[in-house]
C-alpha cells in the first residue's frame, strides 16, 4: 500500500465536507448569537448550561450510529440500500431511544445543578420539554440523514469513515441549535 496515495485520497474524500462542517459551524454560531435566541436564554435560564450537553451527546450518540453504519457496509453486513435490515432496524432504534433519553436526563440535570447552586432556573417542566422536542427533532434529522449520507458516500465509492465525523457534527451543531430555538417556541405556546 502506497502511504502518499492513502492519504492524498482520504484528503479528497474529507476536505469538501470538512468545508461544510467550517461553514455549518458559522451558521450555528450565528444563530446562537442571534436576537431570539439570546431572549430564549433569558426567558429559560439553564437553556445555556444544558446546550454544550446537548450538542456534544448529538455527536456522541449519533457518531457511533454513523460508525455502526460503516462498519456494517465495510463488513457486508448490511446493505446500503433502503430496504428491512434487522442490524438496519436496531441501530436506528438503539439510537433514537439514547438520543431522545440522554436529551431528558440533560434537561434534568441541568434544573438539578442550577437548584444545587442555588441559582436562577427556569422551572424543571420546561427544562425537560425543551430538550425532549429538540431531542426528537435532532434524532429523526440525524438517524435518517446520517443513513442517506452514509449510503449515499459509499455507493458513490467513498469511504464513510472519512466523513462521518465531519456529517454528525455539523448535522448536530446545526439542527441542534435550531430546533432547540424550536422547542423554546413550542415549549412558550404549551406551558
């Protein structure tokens, strides 16, 4: 195996979409510094204890998904077509029951926290909405468009694992800020 050429090639796989992910994370900082958003922070304080938590466990729940995913491909055990496949199936459960639980137990322990410091929370029901609807959100975005892209990569000859990384944080950054401006909207019209 020719070392310069491995590298030169996983340099091409990687280098478009790691452009993506510079400009996702642009987008997502943008929309965290924008006017709703810093409103939604005063309106629910802990909002801005738990997303650091929130969007780190997107990248760690969903980039094991992805790296399920192209382990499956590479070892053939799944196909990377849209069709029943049990390993198919289970992945995508285990992940949106660890996605959508791990978002619940963030919202929790983000009121806990702020009750043992004595500080200033918004009330616990909140907490847990906000991150229960964005956690929905999140898992259906990134499970399915971590199949598609994941599929998609290798069917056009490309080697998942260069890419994975990159998709999950950028999907995660993005949708995740977004759609937990979204649940702070949704939340408000509820509660």
């Amino acid at each position: 195996m020719d070392v310069g050429a491995e590298v030169r090639r996983v340099y091409r796989e990687s280098v478009g979409i790691l452009s993506v992910s510079l400009l996702g994370g642009l987008f997502a900082g943008a929309v965290l510094g924008s006017e709703p958003m810093r409103e939604a922070f005063r309106q629910y304080p802990g909002l801005l204890l738990l997303l650091p938590a929130f969007l780190a466990t997107r990248g760690n729940v969903y980039g094991a998904f992805g790296a399920r995913l192209s382990s499956g491909l590479h070892q053939g055990l799944i196909r990377p077509e849209l069709a029943y496949d049990e390993r198919l199936v289970n992945a995508v459960v285990a992940s949106f029951v660890n996605g959508i639980g791990i978002s619940v137990v963030i919202g929790v322990l983000s009121w806990a926290v702020l009750q043992a410091l004595g500080r200033e929370s918004a009330r616990l029901v909140e907490l847990v909405g906000i991150t229960l609807v964005s956690g929905v959100l999140t898992s259906v975005v990134l499970v399915f468009g971590l199949v598609g892209l994941v599929f998609g990569s290798y069917e056009f000859g490309l080697d998942p694992d260069n890419l994975i990384g990159p998709i999950v944080t950028t999907l995660g950054d993005v949708f995740g800020v977004v759609f937990l401006y979204l649940a702070v909207v949704i939340v408000g019209v509820m509660l």
